[in-house]
C-alpha cells in the first residue's frame, strides 16, 4: 500500500511536502489559471502551451509504483458486437402437410423430442385412400405383365412367337414395375406407415389407413401449428416446427471498421443475461453485401448448445477473436486513468524520474490492455499500477 502520509515533491510546479506553498499559489497547476499580463497585451505572440505538471515521489513511495516500458507489439485484436440467436438453418425445418384432409389425432407436443420419421399426427384424406388403390393396381399390372413376359420368352424359344413380340412384352413389364415402384414412393411420401406398406406388397388386406405428417429429421418440437380437426391442405400447411438444438446459429452484425479483421473460422465467444455460461463457437458465414440501412456486414456464429439454454430469438454479446494480426503500443488497463471530462490519460516517467500527466487516444481493448491509438511514444515509461494515487496527490 502506498502511504499518503509521506511527502511527494514537485519539481514543475507543485511541492506537495510544502502545504503553505500549495495553498499560496494553487493556479500554478490549474489548466484553468490566467495568461500572464503581457500575453493579454496587443500584439503579443501566440502562448506556448504549459507544460503538465511533473510530481517527484520519495523512493519509499517510487518503490511502491510499477512502471512499465511501452514498445510495438504484435496482437490479434477482439472485435465486439451484438447478435440474436437463431435456429440451425441445417438442422431445422417447418413440416408441411404432406396431404390434403383434417388431422385426426396429434401425437406430440412442444418440447418432445423426436426421431426421423417418427409420427407426428394423422390425418384422414381420400389422398391416401387413392394412393393405396394406385399403388394395388401397378402391382397387379407389374405382376401380370411379368408373367407375360416370362411366357413370351419361353414362346420365342420354341419359335412360337416373333422376336419384335417377346421384346415388346419385356418393355410392357418394365414399365409396369417402374410404375409399381413410383405408386411405392408416393406412398412412402404422404406418410403411409411402414407395416401398411409391407402389407400392401403382400397383398394382404389394410384397414383404417391413414396418413401421417413424420418428422423429417431428428431433433425437438419446438412449435405446434395445427389442432386437432383442422383441415390441411398439401404441400402449403404448416404443422410443426422440428429443430436440432444441439447447435444454434448467432445472427450477428459486423461494422466496415471491424470487417476486416473478421474472418471465416475466427473463434467467437457468446454470452447472455440469461447465463453465465461462456458459448464457444466459430464465424462459419460472412455476408457478400452491406445492409444499406445499418451499413453493416452480417456475420454468423455456429455455437453447440448442449445443455440447450441458448434460445431462439435471444440477444447475446458475440466476442470474436480475430487471427488478423496487428502491430500497436499496449498498456495495462490499470495504467488509464480519466479526467474530470473523462478524458483518458496516463503518467509517463521522464528521464529523470518524475512523473507527467499525458493525454492519450484509446483503440481497441485487448482483454486487460488498451491498444493507444496516440499520445505515446515507443519505449516511454508508463505508470501501471499507482497511477491513481498519483492522481490524488495532484489534485491536492
């Protein structure tokens, strides 16, 4: 600790062990303090600026001080901003009504955590009831033509038929079976369960079939769109909404200042008021074009979620670590002090060991240090720790 007790000396224009001299002559350090008689004069010249105050500490209170040495240093710099969550475009889709007809009976709700091709409702719909009907028909017809053809072939063998009618026969049960196998397909796409289907290749006998909106991938039903009864129309009536949560998308905007230090794999840190969990994520995504009313650059952050407590639609701050290297003088945090304007400064140990009150420009801040963009020189002394009580004994 520094002892405020101990006298400090100033050699510029304060001498703080002198409490008489300080109270006689206190505009002596005030940046505030009248130009002398002559500078008001006519026709004087323009006033050099006065030179900041220099403050000489004792070596029981200088030991106290750390000092530190600015010179270039190479970092990679950290560009802030602000983004809202989404959910993984990759791994998120709204389900749409595969068919036409009112749903029946809804299987799951909000929250529910869902596998791919898992049933979500049924719906009844004479598109299903057609689409069983076609599929009976191609697979008689393929059968049919199948057994013609094989006939046909055995015809031609004993020269009982033509060569151009076995060929035909053989085109007819092609067709017949690619016919066949679409009617399979379509009824795979309006959601016929599986059993159903083996059943129908059977040929055996179905009853009550229904259709069945599934889910198209893996993930959690994150919204409910449809009740039970409601009419759906195919291929425009969403249903449900089914996202993997285990990753999420951090919609984010990047201004021009900062475009260029941001860069594709940059590693981003993500946070929110929600938690005081750290988000570990990566830029995967940099926008081709400017939005012309912020005149920001959109940037995404992919973020695994494993515990889930990222959110749609949540704002959080989005740290990215840039891998663009820059060259600046850094010092300490602690070395910054601010004016009663809030004007940044520092105190800088001159050759002789006193220290100057200096103004500085800000840039960037690097975790505990700020980047001074001016006002510092290479290989000038900085006052890292115990500016502040020099900033008291100043004020005295």
């Amino acid at each position: 600790m520094i002892d405020l007790r101990s006298p400090i000396r100033s050699r510029a224009c304060l001498t703080l062990g002198a409490a008489v001299f300080a109270a006689a002559a206190p505009a002596a350090c005030s940046k505030d303090a009248p130009p002398p008689p002559e500078a008001r004069a006519p026709g004087y010249g323009a006033t050099p600026a006065a030179k900041a105050c220099e403050l000489v500490l004792p070596p029981a209170q200088r030991e106290r001080i750390a000092i530190t040495t600015v010179a270039p240093t190479r970092y990679t710099p950290l560009v802030y901003a602000t983004g809202t969550v989404a959910f993984d475009g990759d791994q998120s889709t709204e389900v749409l009504a595969p068919i036409s007809g009112p749903v029946t009976r809804i299987l799951v709700q909000p929250g529910d955590v869902v596998r791919r091709g898992q049933a979500l409702a049924y719906v009844s719909s004479p598109d299903y009831a057609a689409a069983v009907s076609n599929y009976r028909k191609a697979a008689a017809t393929a059968r049919n033509l199948q057994h013609i053809a094989d006939l046909d072939v055995q015809l031609f063998k004993n020269d009982a038929i033509a060569r151009r009618d076995m060929e035909q026969a053989q085109t007819d049960a092609v067709t017949a079976a690619a016919d066949r196998d679409a009617a399979l397909e379509q009824l795979r796409s309006i959601g016929v369960e599986d059993s159903t289907i083996q059943a129908l290749q059977e040929n055996r006998p179905v009853a009550n079939v229904q259709g069945a909106i599934r889910a198209p991938l893996a993930g959690t039903v994150v919204e409910r769109l449809v009740t039970p009864g409601q009419l759906l129309q195919a291929g425009s009536t969403p249903c449900f909404t089914v996202a993997d949560l285990s990753r999420m998308w951090v919609m984010t905007n990047v201004f021009e200042s900062d475009l260029s230090d941001v860069r594709l794999g940059d590693e981003a840190d993500v946070v929110s008021n929600a938690s005081t969990t750290v988000f570990h994520g990566a830029v995967d995504n940099i926008a081709a074009e400017v939005d012309s009313t912020t005149k920001a650059t959109a940037a995404r952050v992919v973020v695994p979620n494993p515990a889930r407590l990222l959110k749609k639609g949540m704002y959080v701050r989005v740290t990215v670590h840039s891998h663009h290297e820059h060259t600046g003088l850094l010092v300490p945090i602690a070395a910054v002090l601010r004016d009663e304007d809030n004007n940044p400064f520092v105190y800088v140990q001159d050759a002789n060991g006193a220290f100057e009150r200096r103004s500085v420009t800000l840039g960037e801040r690097l975790a505990d240090q700020y980047q001074i963009a001016a006002g510092l020189q290479p290989a000038e002394k900085v006052v890292s720790q115990g500016g502040l009580f020099l900033q008291f004994a100043q004020s005295q």
